[in-house]
C-alpha cells in the first residue's frame, strides 16, 4: 500500500490539547487523524455530512 505524507499547521495550544485529551483514548493525534480519514474514506461519509450547505 502507498502511503502520503499529509502535512498541517495547527495551533500551538489546540494541538497540545488535542494530544493531551487523544492520550487518555491510547491515541496520538497523528493516529487519532489517520482513523478519521480512513473510517471516511471507508465508509463514504463525513461527520461534516449535512452540516455545511453546498455554495451554488
């Protein structure tokens, strides 16, 4: 399987909150976002679904 690198910039504070709240879980936020993007690709939907309105 072929991986990509996906890189993001974040917050300083948000991040250490993120992994602070993903460690109680067993996670990382690395792992927590990589769960994320493959339960969406998966499964076809987003926890975003119906949330935002199309722009026509």
């Amino acid at each position: 399987m072929a991986e990509k690198l996906i890189q993001l910039r974040i917050d300083e504070d948000i991040k250490n909150k993120s992994d602070e709240i993903f460690a109680k879980q067993g996670l990382t936020t690395q792992g927590a976002i990589k769960v994320f993007l493959t339960q969406v690709g998966n499964t076809g939907y987003s926890p975003f679904d119906n949330l935002f309105r199309p722009k026509n």
